[in-house]
C-alpha cells in the first residue's frame, strides 16, 4: 500500500467514528506518531555493510506528510 493510500485509509477510519475530518487527521497523526515511536531510528543493511535510516520509518514518515496533505 502506498504511503498515500495508507494516510487515507488511516484518517477515514477515524472519520467513520468522529464524522469531523480535521479531528480526524489530528487523531490519524497521533496513530502515526505512536508508530514511529516503537521503530528504531536506524536499520543495518547487510547487502551494503551499513546503517540507514529504518525503510519502515521512511515509510510511516511519508504517511504522515500525506495525512498533512489531505
């Protein structure tokens, strides 16, 4: 799923229960956040024998700036 995809399906959840869409952005990036918060910063890729930045956190990052967007 697209981070773009994923932003929608999260804030339309909260939107089906509090029917007012800038609440549920806030909610939706609160989620978000909580993701984020239990990843780690930093991940070791093996195939190139270095640290990077967790994909994953990439990913929810790229979430949340599409959430802003809606």
């Amino acid at each position: 799923m697209t981070p773009q995809e994923k932003a929608k399906e999260i804030v339309y959840k909260f939107y089906d229960e509090i029917k007012y869409m800038e609440r549920a952005k806030q909610c939706a990036m609160i989620a978000v956040d909580e993701v984020l918060n239990v990843l780690p910063q930093q991940e070791y890729l093996e195939d190139r024998g270095e640290y990077s930045e967790n994909r994953e956190r990439i990913y929810w990052k790229e979430v949340k700036r599409e959430i802003e967007n809606l």
